[in-house]
C-alpha cells in the first residue's frame, strides 16, 4: 500500500537555528507539501547538556516568519503539543517527554542479542583511549574490543544482573553486527556501502539519566510517527549505517524511511562550513532571527536586518538546489511545485552574501508601493516623524510638526524604491524629505561652500521664490536650469551646493525631486538655515 508522506525536522535545542537548519526544514516542508504529506516538527532534546533555553521556541518562530508550517508538532499558538489528538496523534512532539517509550525498545534489542549492557567506568574508558592513542591507535569500543570490556557479553549472567540492579551509570550499547557490508541508498547520493568492522558500538540508551542517545530516540519516533522520508544534513550521513541496522535489529526494514541527506553550506570566500564567525566578519546574518545569549552577546537576524521572509526563503531554496531553468524568482507556491530532491546538488552550496541582497532588492521592487508605505511608516516613526491620513486623503507636509500625510509617504517611496535593497534605506535616501539637515557633510562643505558659488546658489534660489515658478518637479526643475545657463555659471556646482545647503550632502536625489517633495516655504528656510 502507498504510504501517505510525512517528513519531519528533528532540530536539536542548542541554539539558534543556523540558515542551513532552515535549508533543512525548507527542503522537509517542500517535499510533503508536493506530495501532499505532512510535514512533523519534532524537537530532540535527549541531551540535557546541550540545551539551551529559548531555542526551542526560537525554531518554532524561525520556522513561522519564514512561512513554514508544520502539519503536526505546534499548536496555532506556537507551542509544542503534550497531548495526543486526531491532528497531533503523535504528541508528545518533544523527546524529553517521551522518555517512557524508548526503554524498552533498548531493552528489546538487548533480549534479541542485538545490544547489550556496558558497565564500563568513565574513568575505564578513558584509560583505554589513552592506552590506544600511546601506541598510535584510536580506541573503538567495538567488534575488537568489547569482548575486553565490562559488559553483559563478558560478564556472568549473576554478575550483569547485579550490577544493573546495584549501580545506575551503565548504558546499553548497539552490538554492531562483524563483518557486514551495509548497502544503502541515499536520494541525494545514490548507493554507498559501508563495511560494519569500521563502526563502534553506540550507546543507545543511559542508565544514568534514563534517556535515550539520539540515535535510538530518532529511530524509534522516526518509526513511530510514520516517517517515510528523512531529510536531513549530511553531518548525518556517518550515522546512516547504524541507522540501517537498528531499522533491521528492530525488523522494520518494510518500513524504514528513504534517506536523503544534504549538503553543507559553504562560507562565502575559502573553504569549509559557513559559520557564524565568517557572518560576524563579513557582516551579514546567519540566523534568521536575531538571537541574543546567555552572555548578552546578539547575533544578526535575516528578520531583524530587514530582510523580506519570501526573499529569505527563495535564497535559500537555491542554496543547493536549482530547478534546471534560468528561473530563479520563486514564491513559496511554486517551490512546492518545482522543488525535487533530485536536482539537489552533491556538492556543498557556497552562500554568496550579495545574492541574498539581490533577492531582497528584487521583493522590494515587486512589492506594491502601499505595502512598502506601511513598511516604511515604523522606520519614521523611529525619527519622530508622524504620518497622518489615508491612501485616499490629499498630500500634505508639515516639517515644522513633522507630520506628512500617508500619501506624501507613498510617493517618497515611489521615488526611492529602485534604489533601494532594504526598507530603512528609503530614509538614508530620503530623510531630506521630511527633515532639514542636521549637519553637513565636511568635505562636500569644502568643495562647494566657496563664496562665489553660495553667491550664485542665493540668487538662483531667489530667483525661484519671486519668480512664484510652481514646485511641481519639472517645472522647477527646468526653471532653475534655464536660469543657470542663462547666467552661464557651472551648473554642476551650483546643483551640488544646491543639494548641500538642502540635504547635508553634495550628492543624493535630483534637485527637481527634492525641490517639488519640499516645496518653496521649506526650501526658503532651509535655505536661510544654511546661511544662503
Ligand atoms: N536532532 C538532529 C539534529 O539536530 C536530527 C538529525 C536528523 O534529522 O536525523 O540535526
């Protein structure tokens, strides 16, 4: 019978959710959706030593700004379900609570000769590595070494039954089958063998906190919750032999899910995995979200940086995949369409900082302008500047108050938007729209504040005033032209002290745009403000 698909992300609490875990979760999300299946985020958190507060919920609102959303695992208000119902069969969703079902699946295996008890001392096993590592070897514990070992394979019966009884830190280990040749096949990579001789025994489960190690705990739910397919990072590919076994040690081998397992990230310049250190120095996020630790220290967010959360998620679905087209805009709709896993590429994906700002300046321009209008009013808002009225009232600008009018807003970004990647640079462009300059950049004031052309600005710009030429951009724009070169005075020169005197800088937007967005009351006193 054709199983119904269902993927999970199986993110662990560490931390902030790197962009590749996205990646991960993306390709999940993708994937069930194209298949009509159920996309399962479950939370492993077997490694108390690991966790760290907030990441959990840090994933779940990562995962929600980024427009992915799990069928089953997260309630509508953002949490992880504890309670088992027709949507959430499953729950509970987080490993720590399911901590009662993976004993005995241990112990199973134990009974069936497929695992078995480890008494060893940390200390013991310490001894051992170092031993191997003297004579140049690395310690396994495994097909050479167990039967020199405290466990259940070499101690009596009597002697393993008391010791479980009596002592609480033995673990139950995988008893890793000799002499095996594991054949495998991987969706991404095609069919990889792997002899069992190289592979250590793993520990599956811990007396001393009662809890599983991953391994266990991700094949027992992975069976549990129906996965079909696991769809993961290629730091994962080492353990997929061991995987296979515990799928046939268990004898779910009809069940056991297809494996695909994705390429790294790769940092922009040199080689190696893209980490937070290369974001830091290079300055751009990989974190969706901002993140702050428990040191106080802040890392950039994709959100926080002001990046759109389509562009984000389109970036990323390219990272490693293509759709074997020139394509490359795509909404989260048509990923679903055209996404497969088999043109994800072997290879890692190396992530190109400016291709990320690409994607932004190509939302920014497909955005309507009333939206990056709504956009831009908080980025005013932050410069104690009011907006006031409606898409449907009349244009109005009050620089004394600071107040401009919804539709004064709409057409400044009108104005900027293609020049801009990111909404806060419609004021870097723009602030001279709605306030006078605060200061005025030093070297444009050196280059162009000599008296003979502040002379020739000043009668230009009286000019203008008596004159009662009407602001309106081309109007005024040709005007002040037309008087220039009738006078015959440099125009660049005065054009640029023009700009000075109005904005704090010599360069920035076309003086007619400036001058018909100010009008002639706010140039006369900014021009009186800047001594013309
Ligand atoms: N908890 C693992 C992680 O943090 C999940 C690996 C898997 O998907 O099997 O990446």
């Amino acid at each position: 019978m054709e199983r119904k698909t269902r993927v999970r992300f199986a993110p662990s609490p560490t931390g902030p959710l790197h962009m590749g875990g996205v990646r991960t979760a993306l390709y999940n999300y993708l994937y069930a959706k194209q298949h009509g299946g159920d996309f399962i985020l479950r939370i492993e958190d077997t490694d108390s030593h690991r966790f760290v507060p907030g990441a959990e919920a840090y994933i779940i609102e990562a995962l929600r700004w980024c427009g992915i959303v799990p069928d089953e695992g997260v309630d509508a208000d953002g949490k992880m379900v504890e309670t088992a119902s027709a949507q959430h069969p499953h729950a509970p969703y987080r490993q720590s609570q399911r901590r009662a079902i993976y004993r005995q699946y241990a112990e199973q295996l134990v009974e069936n000769g497929y695992a078995y008890y480890a008494f060893d001392s940390a200390a013991a096993l310490e001894e051992r590595r170092a031993e191997a590592e003297r004579a140049g070897q690395t310690f396994l514990y495994g097909l050479t070494t167990r039967d020199t070992l405290r466990n259940s394979l070499t101690l009596s019966a009597e002697e393993t039954e008391r010791l479980l009884r009596e002592t609480d830190s033995w673990t139950i280990r995988f008893k890793m089958p000799a002499h095996t040749v594991v054949k495998m096949d991987d969706l991404i990579r095609g069919h990889i063998e792997v002899n069992t001789d190289t592979l250590d025994d793993k520990v599956l489960w811990k007396r001393a906190d009662e809890l599983p190690t991953y391994h266990l705990a991700n094949i027992v739910d992975d069976h549990l919750m129906e996965i079909t397919e696991v769809i993961r990072g290629e730091e994962w590919l080492p353990s997929l032999p061991l995987h296979y076994m515990l799928y046939k040690a268990f004898g779910w081998e009809d069940t056991m899910p297809r494996f695909a397992h994705l390429s790294l990230l790769l940092k922009p310049v040199g080689n190696g995995k893209l980490s937070k250190r290369d974001g830091d120095k290079m300055g751009f996020p990989v974190f969706p979200l901002q993140w702050v630790n428990a040191e106080g220290e802040t890392s950039h967010g994709y959100r926080e940086d002001g990046y759109f959360p389509e562009a984000f998620v389109n970036m990323l679905a390219m990272l490693g995949w293509n759709p074997g087209t020139e394509q490359e805009l795509f909404s989260m709709e048509e990923l679903i369409q055209a996404f497969s896993l088999n043109k994800v590429q072997k290879a890692g994906a190396k992530f190109n900082p400016d291709k990320a700002k690409w994607y932004n300046r190509e939302y920014l321009r497909a955005k309507r302008d009333e939206e990056l209008t709504d956009l831009f009013i908080p980025v005013l808002q932050e410069q104690g500047i009011t907006v006031t009225g409606c898409p449907k009232c009349p244009v109005s600008a009050d620089f004394a108050a600071k107040e401009f009018s919804w539709n004064y807003v709409r057409n400044v970004v009108a104005l900027v938007k293609e020049r801009a990647t990111f909404v806060r640079d419609f004021w870097t462009s723009a602030a001279c729209l709605f306030t006078a300059p605060a200061e005025f950049v030093q070297k444009d004031v050196d280059k162009f504040w000599k008296p003979e052309i502040k002379e020739q600005v000043r009668q230009a710009a009286a000019h203008l005033l008596d004159t009662g030429v009407s602001f309106e951009k081309e109007t005024v724009g040709s005007s002040l032209e037309e008087y220039i070169r009738a006078q015959e005075w440099p125009m660049g020169k005065v054009m640029n002290a023009l700009r000075l005197a109005l904005t704090g800088a010599a360069s920035g937007l076309g003086i007619a745009d400036i001058l018909s967005f100010i009008g002639p009351e706010e140039f006369r006193a900014r021009l009186s403000a800047a001594e013309m």
